[in-house]
C-alpha cells in the first residue's frame, strides 16, 4: 500500500464510520478503497454502477462479501446468486467467481489469508 493509502487508512482508525458512505458510486464504473491491509488479510469497499461487474477470476484466499447496498449477482463455480443489502456470501477460495450489478451496489469485502 502507498504511503498516501495507508496516511489515508490511518485516518478511519479509531472512531465510529458508516461503511456505506465511505465509498461512492461513478457512473460505469467500479471505485474501489482500501479500508485496512494487513499481511493475514485486507477489508476493501467497492461501489459498482448499474451493469459493471469484476469477471471470472480466482483468488488463493476465502473472501466474504458483504453488501452494503443494491444487489448483485454472485456467480460462483458456474452457479449465480442474487444478493442484496444487508447480505453476505462467501466466495471459497480457488474457486472461480464473478460479480455483476443487477443494481448498483457496494460492498465491503473481506479476505482471510492463511497459511
């Protein structure tokens, strides 16, 4: 993480913060933020418009993500899930997954490293 990223994560340490406003929503895009980074995982905010979405991929660590607001379509090993505000999936690790907006949508996710 840069050292403007981390000056930045610094500064939600300590004190109440509502997730959802953390991160906006840009027209076509996917906005992303760093909430904390840490060698055994990472919490990061994503904001997705209406439409986009983060195509089939895999990762080396389980991920559980929680949507803040909207819905989604999670889609993993080959079989979509809808998944709206105030709910979670988890996505096993090396196993494939995509993520698609049915509704713009954030979420916070958060991946678990592990030996």
């Amino acid at each position: 993480m840069s050292d403007v990223k981390k000056e930045a994560a610094q500064n939600l340490i300590g004190r109440p913060l509502n997730l959802e406003t953390l991160v906006q929503y840009q027209p076509g895009a996917v906005v992303s933020k760093t909430v904390l980074e840490k060698k055994t995982g990472t919490v990061t905010l994503f904001a997705f418009d209406e439409g986009q979405g983060l195509s089939e991929h895999t990762a080396p660590f389980d991920a559980l993500a929680y949507l803040l607001d909207g819905e989604a379509e999670v889609t993993i090993s080959g079989q979509p899930q809808r998944v709206v505000r105030g709910e979670m999936i988890i996505m096993p690790a090396n196993q494939p997954h995509a993520l698609r907006a049915v509704k713009a949508f954030k979420m916070a996710l958060v991946m678990i490293r592990s030996m």
